[in-house]
C-alpha cells in the first residue's frame, strides 16, 4: 500500500510526469487500523530515533507504536519510499487519514 502511495504521491502515474515538479496528487487513506502485515514483522520490527544527547537511541516496536497511532506506521513507510530531495516535505503533506 505504501509504495501505491508514494508513486501517486510522485505523479509517477500520470503522463506528464517530470521528476523536478511537483505535479502529483492529494492521497487520503481510510481504515488505517485494519491494515495487515506479513510475516512476524509486527512483533519484531523496531524502528529507531535519537535524541541528540550521548546514549539517547530510543526504540519502538511497530506492535506498540500501531496500536498508538497506526496513521505514523503508514506515513514513516511512504516518508522512506520517497526521494530524499526538497520536494519530499510537500509530497507527503498531501497525505491525509480519515
């Protein structure tokens, strides 16, 4: 689901597709909370960020961080499959949850 997102979000879909614009569409997901995972990512996968200070790595499992906010799981997925270039702040403001 994340990678349809991230090419609509691109408008790698549409035919005047230019890698420098930023031509692509609004996207809202709905029934985030019934999304599946395959495999035992949802026990094991963990996902990292630092706080800045020495030592200050924190971890979340993806099990604990769905059942907070299910929206961020999704949102961090197409935030990764974007290009990490100036555009990218833009494009995902146009996703939205219902």
């Amino acid at each position: 689901m994340a990678s349809e997102i991230a090419t609509k979000l691109m408008g790698k879909d549409r035919a005047d597709y230019t890698p420098n614009a930023d031509s692509g569409a609004f996207v809202t997901v709905e029934n985030i909370k019934q999304a599946r995972f395959s495999g035992k990512k949802f026990d094991q996968k963990i996902f990292y960020h630092h706080s800045g200070y020495p030592g200050g790595i924190k971890q979340t499992k993806l099990s604990h961080l769905f059942k907070q906010k299910p929206e961020e799981v999704l949102k961090r997925a197409v935030i990764n499959m974007l290009p990490n270039n100036k555009l990218r702040k833009d494009r995902i403001k146009r996703l939205t949850f219902k």
